[in-house]
C-alpha cells in the first residue's frame, strides 16, 4: 500500500557501482524488518573493470562500512594516491601536480594563494606545489597517514585516497555485502515488467525465465542502462560539445620504477592517457576522440609508452560525455555508469556513485515516492555532474596547446557559463570561489588554473599589509617546513609493508 515501507530491493548489475550500493545499503539498512536486498548480475556480460583512482572522500566510504585499511588495501593491491601529476596538458614538457589538501597556510585572514601571488610579483620563483606537502610528499615518493596530534605540522591535514583493482574491489565489497545479508542471483536480464497504469518497474526477466520482483530498482547494469534507458526511456543529456573524448583504450602493464603515491594523466594528440600504479600492476589507458584520431593510432600510442610490458590485449571502451535526465524516476534509481559518465580525468567515477548512494539513504523512500524527493534527487544529482563538468572542462580550455587538431578545438572551445566566470574572476584578481557543495575545493580549482597557465591579473589588497620583505620571508619559512616534513616520512612502499599490506 501508498505509504508502506520498501521490503524488496532488486540491484540491477554487479560493478563496483552495484557492489558498493549493496554493500552500503546492507550495512545501514539492511536490518530494517523484512527488507530483503537482492542483487543480480551475470558474469556472461562482465562488468567495465577499470577504474581505479579514487579521491579521499573515498575513506568517508569505507568507513560507513568499517573497512580495515590494512585488509583493503591487502585485498585490493592498493596503492596511495596523493593527487594527479598533468603532463604536457599546458604545453609539451610542462607539468604540475593537482595535490589533495591545501597549500601553505592562510596569513592576516587572507587565502595563502593571494601571498604567494604577491611574492611573485617581487620575483620569487617558486612553484605552488612547493607548498603541498602532498605534492612534495609525492614527488618523492612518500607517504603518511595525517597527523592530528600535530595541529601546527602541515601533516596534520594531509589528504588521501587510494588506486586500486577494480575488479578485485567489487570482490571485496561483495563478501562484505554477502555477510551483511545480501543475496546475489546469477542471470541475464532480458525484460522487465512494468504496472500498465504507472510505468513502475514490478519485476525483472531473466533469461532463463526466471522473475525477480521489488518494490525499488537501482539500476547499476552500466553503460547499458536496462532499466533507467531502455525499460523507462530516460533521455541522456548530452555534453560531448565539451568533453568530446568518447572512447578509451585500457592495458595493464607491469610495474614500472616509478612507484608515487599519484595517477598521472599525460595529455597526448587527441585526449590523454592514465597511467595508475598499483601493487601488482600498472593500470594504464587512452581516453581519446574518435573525431580526432583512429583506434589503431590511439592503440599504437598507448602500447608505445607503457612502464613494461603490457598484460593483455588493450580493452576498447565507448562512452558519451553526460548523464541521464532523471537518475532517478518512478522506481528505479540510476548508479554508477547507468547514470551518467564524465571521463576519469579527476577521477570521480566511484565518487558519484558513493554521492549516490549517501542521497538515496537520506531520501530513502516509502512506497509512496514522493515525487518532490525525487525531484530533490534528481535536482542534486544534476547539480553535482555540472560541477564536475566544469571542473573537467577547465583542464581542456586552459591550454596553450595547438599541435593538433583535438587541442585547437577544446583551446578555443565556449566554457559552460559557470566556468567563464570562474575563469573571469581569477584572471582579474586571482580570486578562486567554490560552489555551495561543489566537490572541488578552491585548492583544487586553484591548482589547476595555475597548472595549467592562467595568470591572475592581481591579488588581494589586503595581501599588502605584510610587508615585502616578509612575504618573501615567510613564503621561504613555509618552502622549508613543507620540505622537511616531507622528508621525514616514509616511502609509500615502507609505509605499505609497516602496515602489513604489501
Ligand atoms: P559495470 O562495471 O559495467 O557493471 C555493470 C554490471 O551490470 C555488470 O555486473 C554486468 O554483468 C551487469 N549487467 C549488465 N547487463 C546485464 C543484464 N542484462 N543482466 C544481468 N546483469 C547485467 N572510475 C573512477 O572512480 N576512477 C577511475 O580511474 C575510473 N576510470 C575509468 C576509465 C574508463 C575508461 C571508464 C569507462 C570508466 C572509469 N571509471 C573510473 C568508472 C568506473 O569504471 C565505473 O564508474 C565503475 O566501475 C562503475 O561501473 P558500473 O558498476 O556502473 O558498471
């Protein structure tokens, strides 16, 4: 009846994004009487399999799910991410990191970048990676957990995520979601049964004529979108005018010498290619544009700059910048690449489903479905992917690139409006804003702006209440400290064996 509780909820694909839904959902729910969750998938159609960076807000995660760190990134083959090392995205031979965390420290109430700006005006040189101590953590190869108990250390707030196997992550959350009481089906869906007045999903097909009933469907079944596409026809929104990479080649390799707690991106003649370290392996691939340049050169590019020799055959992916209208409508909620797609350049993949899965539990519904919650769902959902966007977007328009065809069109590409105004206000007087929840930081929009070359026109008045010489004086005194706490801690591979994890 209207009103009652959801019993039956039907998960819809067994990827990381169906996995960490039955997971997550298992742990906070999944004693709520008579709530069934069952997920079905079929290992005939596989999942993606790749995505292994993650983001710090990945911890939030697993520690929803009191996840041992030692045992997941044992389980995982995980290795420390740090932040994002850009290679040859400004210009070719130029590189710059986009750090977690913050830079040096806010004086006189003013941002520490408006500083920084001021010193080079008077001629300091120096880079603003030098005042992360994740960047210079990174680049030379180390890593801590952060120190709270040490509130005037820049360790005190590092941040970190990690990269790891796909495909042994979903393994991992599917023991947990198994022990937490979820039953998984093996099988291949082939139709799904709608109420004739409603359009609600009722039941799924399986194709050995098997029927699946539920009151609520999340759809995570992939690029594929059974249910939120192809059973409701929820229209996709369509973004390739500013993301215009649409395919990707993936290859694992064998581990190289460079073991740095950072994913690195290196911008190449159409898109750009990842290259993730993990314990085991090295993850790599080719995000291109299929405008811009064939398969087998993208192919060629990819095979002729890996660490080792590659695993395997490159895997072909193809996607399309966006999302769908509606993530979620009627009953059926859409997670993970069922939803929507922005390409791993910052590497929010799993972040969007993990947002995802935070929203439905807030919103989580009767049988009622409110409509003014699931347009609430939506409307944030929506929000969230613009704002990514955006941020993504910034990476292709600030370069000085023009090489190639693929980089004269995103160098002179018209910026979503949001980002024409970001860009406008750090040019006049390198003012750097966040959105309300927008996922990136000031830091974050901050370093890539810098990065990737634009130059703020001035800084902060307020900045010239220290004088000259103490600018240049504490900006040094900052430099310092950084690099010496950074040279304290040890390598990532030190800190993975002392954690018993490697
Ligand atoms: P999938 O992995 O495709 O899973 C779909 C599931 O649905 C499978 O279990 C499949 O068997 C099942 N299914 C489909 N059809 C049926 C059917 N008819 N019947 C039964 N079951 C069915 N994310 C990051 O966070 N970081 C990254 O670095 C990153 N890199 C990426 C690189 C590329 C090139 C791509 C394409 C994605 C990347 N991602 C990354 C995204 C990440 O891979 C996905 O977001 C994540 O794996 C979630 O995938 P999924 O579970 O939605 O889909």
């Amino acid at each position: 009846m209207i009103g009652d509780p959801v019993r039956r909820i039907v998960i819809v694909g067994g990827g990381t994004a169906g996995w960490m839904a039955a997971a997550a959902l298992a742990k906070v729910i999944g004693a709520l009487p008579g709530l069934t969750i069952e997920l079905v998938e079929s290992d005939e159609i596989g999942t993606v399999g790749v995505g292994e960076a993650t983001i710090p807000q990945i911890n939030l995660f697993n520690q929803l799910l009191e996840i041992d760190e030692a045992e997941f990134v044992s389980r995982t083959q995980a290795t420390y991410k740090l932040g994002i090392e850009f290679r040859d995205w400004t210009r070719l031979g130029h590189r710059y990191i986009h750090p977690f965390g913050f830079y040096g420290v806010d004086m006189g109430g003013i941002e520490f970048h408006h500083h920084w700006l001021k010193g080079r005006s008077l001629g300091d040189d120096s880079e603003l990676d030098d005042y992360s101590l994740a960047a210079v953590a990174a680049r030379q190869g180390r890593f801590s957990h952060p120190r709270p108990d040490q509130p005037k250390s820049p360790l005190a707030r590092i941040a970190y995520a990690f990269q790891f196997d796909a495909a042994l992550y979903a393994r991992f959350l599917r023991s947990r979601a198994e022990a937490g009481g979820v039953r998984r089906t093996e099988g291949r869906v082939v139709d799904a049964e709608q109420d004739g007045e409603s359009g609600f999903v009722r039941a799924l097909h399986l194709a050995d004529d098997r029927r699946v009933e539920g009151d609520l469907f999340i759809d995570c079944s992939g690029f594929r979108a059974l249910l939120i596409g192809q059973t409701l026809g929820v229209g996709f929104e369509d973004w390739s005018r500013w993301l215009p990479c649409d395919r990707a080649l993936a290859v694992a390799c064998e581990s190289g010498e460079d073991r740095r707690p950072l994913t690195r991106s290196t911008a190449r003649p159409a898109g750009w290619q990842w290259r993730i370290p993990l314990q085991h392996r090295t993850g790599n691939g080719y995000v291109y544009s299929s405008a811009h340049v064939s398969d087998d050169a993208a192919a060629a590019t990819l095979l002729g700059s890996l660490d080792g020799a590659a695993l395997g055959d490159p895997r072909a992916l193809r996607f399309r910048a966006g999302h769908r209208r509606e993530a979620w409508n009627r009953n059926v909620v859409a997670l993970g690449l069922a939803g929507g797609f922005l390409e791993p350049l910052e590497s929010t993949s799993i972040h969007l489903v993990q947002t995802g899965i935070a929203r439905l539990l807030t919103l989580f519904p009767t049988l009622a479905f409110d409509p003014a919650e699931i347009a609430r769902y939506n409307a944030l959902t929506v929000q969230e992917y613009v704002d990514i966007r955006d941020f993504l977007v910034l990476h292709y328009k600030a370069t000085e690139r023009d090489d190639s065809e693929f980089w004269n069109y995103c160098r002179t590409l018209e910026p979503p409006p949001a980002l024409a105004e970001k860009l406008a206000m750090f040019r006049s007087n390198g003012r750097v804003f966040r959105e309300q929840h927008e996922l990136f930081t000031e830091t974050s929009w901050l370093s890539v702006m810098v990065g990737q070359g634009i130059a703020a026109g001035g800084y902060h008045p307020a900045a010239d209440l220290l004088a000259d010489d103490e600018t240049l004086a504490r900006l040094g005194h900052i430099r310092g400290v950084v690099e010496h706490t950074a040279s304290l801690l040890p390598t990532q591979q030190q800190w993975i064996r002392q954690l018993g994890a490697g």
